[in-house]
C-alpha cells in the first residue's frame, strides 16, 4: 500500500493516511496519532473521477 493513500478503518469516521508500509502491517496517521494496523482490517478509498 502506497504512502500517503486515504484508507477508511470501517465503523470510524474519517480516513486515514498511511505513512509506511509493511509486509502485513501499515502505519496510520489519524487526527495526529500514529498507530500500525493489519491491512485486511482496512478499506481502500477509491480515487476520485473528475
């Protein structure tokens, strides 16, 4: 997962920014706290079409 992709923790609201990756694992950013978290707990943002 790429650095700096919105990823959506489900049942929270706003989306966090992943700061590093890992084999199994990302770095989050949320309203200033840094935390790791397994990817299969995250949904990725779509990229938005203009």
């Amino acid at each position: 997962m790429k650095t700096g992709r919105k990823v959506k923790i489900p049942d929270i609201g706003p989306l966090a920014t992943v700061v590093q990756s890992g084999r199994n694992m990302v770095k989050l950013e949320l309203e200033g706290e840094q935390f790791w978290m397994p990817v299969e707990l995250l949904e990725v943002e779509e990229k938005e079409v203009a």
